[in-house]
C-alpha cells in the first residue's frame, strides 16, 4: 500500500489540531453553547484526506487528548467520543472523497450519523455501569448545547474544502 505523503502530512495536522484546539478553546463558548473544536479538524480531515486517515485520526484524537491534558476521561466519555469521531472521519470521507457527493450532503449526513453513533455507544456504555443516558440528556447535551459550533462546521467546512480544492492543494479524488 503506497501512502500519500501530502496527505499523511496533512492528517497529522489536522490530528495535531483535533488536540490542540479543545485545550485552546476549552473554557470558550459562543451564546452559551459549545464550540465543537475537536470535531472540527475531524471533519476536514475526512473530506480532504479520505476515510483512512479520517477514521484514524478520528479515533485517536480524544484518547490522546485525554491522555495528554487530563481534562476528559479516557472513559466512558473518550471512548464514546473516539468512535463518534472516527464515525465523522470515516462518513466524510467515504461520503465526500470515495462516493464523490457534495460537500454539505456528506458533511450533514456525517455530523447526523456520527452524534446518532455517540448516543448509542455513549448509551449502552453507560448502562452496563447501571447509569442511565436518556434521549432528553442526550439532546441538551449533545445536541442544543453545541448549536454554535454545529453552525460553524456548517459554514466553515465546506468553505475550507472548496476553496482547497479550487487552488488544488487536495482534489476531491486524490487517493
């Protein structure tokens, strides 16, 4: 399997990012809701370096955040976040890169499957601890809580991905 460089340089920054962007804009919130600074490099990294490198970095970034500045535990909320994330990395990817749809399809199709993915993991997690994760909890939290930073990945992503497409610094088909 032959690796893409440029791509694989560039998943490592998003990764990087993924990391480093949460312990920046951690205390920060926008009318009161969550800015969604992990996901954020996540999603870009699936749409511009394809499903592999999304899936991957997708799943390591919050252990190695978690592991690196402690402010998340490693689980059950890392790991229910690992696999939502690497859900976007992979959706975006597949979407987008494999498949070839429009960048707000596959973007609202990932960011839907990948929260309805962390509802589930995140549930059943937390029942096998008899601790309970209801819908209601689940929508406050996950969802109305985090408005501001769903709007800004809509905006911002497909923004980001046409524009690098445009000066051909990733293309849409590169492998």
């Amino acid at each position: 399997m032959r690796i893409n460089i440029k791509l694989f340089i560039l998943a490592v920054i998003l990764g990087v990012l993924g990391i480093l962007l949460p312990w920046f804009f951690g205390g920060i919130s926008l009318f009161g809701t969550g800015l969604l600074p992990m996901e954020f490099p996540i999603l870009l990294c699936g749409m511009i370096c394809g499903l592999g490198y999304g899936g991957v970095v997708g799943a390591l970034v919050p252990i190695l955040y978690s592991l690196i500045f402690g402010t998340m535990d490693i689980y059950p909320l890392g790991v229910a976040t690992a696999v939502e994330l690497c859900a976007y990395g992979v959706l975006c990817g597949l979407l987008y890169k494999t498949l070839k749809q429009n960048v707000y399809v596959s973007l609202l199709l990932s960011m839907f499957s990948g929260r309805a993915i962390f509802y589930i993991v995140y549930y059943f997690i937390l029942r096998y601890e008899g601790r309970s994760y209801t819908a209601d909890m689940f929508i406050n939290g996950e969802v109305l809580n985090v408005l501001a930073g769903i709007a800004i990945q809509i905006i911002f992503i497909p923004v980001i991905v046409l524009i690098l497409n445009k000066t051909g610094i990733v293309h849409k088909g590169e492998k």
